[in-house]
C-alpha cells in the first residue's frame, strides 16, 4: 500500500485554531463548494477535500482596513475562479458550478471596479484615469517598515 492515513488525526467537520473563536459553523458553503474566502484559506474550494497535515491547520486572515479588506475579497473571488476553472476543465456539464463561476467572475469584477476607484490602479494596463498615474506613492507597503527593497 502507498499511502495509509492512519497516521493522521483529524475531523473533517471541524477546523481548530488555537486563540481563534473560528469553528464550522463559520464555514459557508455554496453546494460541494465553500466561499470564496474560506477556500483561499485553505488553498481549495471544494468543501469534502481538506485533509490537514498532521494536526496543523491554516490561520484565519483577518484584514486591518477596508483597502486590506478589498485586497482580500479580490485575492479570495480570483481563487475561487481559478478553482473552479480547473473544475470546470474536469466537469464541463456541470451548469451548477459554471453559473457559481460566471457568479464569482461578476463579484469579483464589482470589487475590483470599485478597490480602482477608491485606491487606484492595481496593474500598469488600467489606463482610465486622464494622467499616467501608476507611480502614485506612497505603495501600500512603503509606510509598513523594513526594507525599502522587499
């Protein structure tokens, strides 16, 4: 045999994280899928797939500001579409899941319209404004410390 998980002890239907009021009941699910945010934290959207090494688990991000907060949800819908892309590749007729994906697509969109607006342009081809404004200091990590090369 090549793999035997008796070696490994967990539950599937609960998450622990120590100093965290997180627990399953936190965990929303759209069908065989989680939300977007709870599938970028565990690096897989869908629900019955999880299987933590050993007894370690991800950490619950939680952003500082609404400008993290929008960082965030966009980081969180881009997953969630790359995921299901990669299962739509696998289950073409799965209308369910592609109208989840064209729902996600739309959000994120929404998001990412709205972060552009309010914080500015997030790639160098996002040329709406009158003015060449891509160098617009400060960078949201030039007042965090450290190296002004990280």
């Amino acid at each position: 045999m090549l793999f035997d998980n008796t070696d490994f002890n967990y539950e599937m239907g609960f998450f622990k994280i120590p100093g965290s009021d997180f627990n399953q009941e936190n965990i929303v699910r759209e069908g065989k899928f989680l939300s977007p945010e709870e599938g970028f934290l565990r690096g897989n959207l869908m629900k019955d797939e999880y299987v933590p090494y050993k007894d370690y688990t991800y950490f619950k991000l939680v952003p500082q500001n609404e400008q993290e907060t929008l960082l965030f949800k966009l980081m969180a819908y881009s997953f969630a579409i790359n995921d299901l892309n990669l299962y739509l590749d696998l289950h073409p007729e799965d209308q369910k899941a592609y109208d989840l994906f064209k729902k996600y697509v739309k959000e994120k969109n929404a998001i990412e319209e709205g972060y552009i607006a309010k914080y500015g342009p997030m790639t160098v081809t996002e040329t709406e404004s009158p003015k060449f404004s891509w160098l617009k200091n400060p960078w949201p990590w030039d007042n965090m410390g450290g190296s002004m090369y990280v």
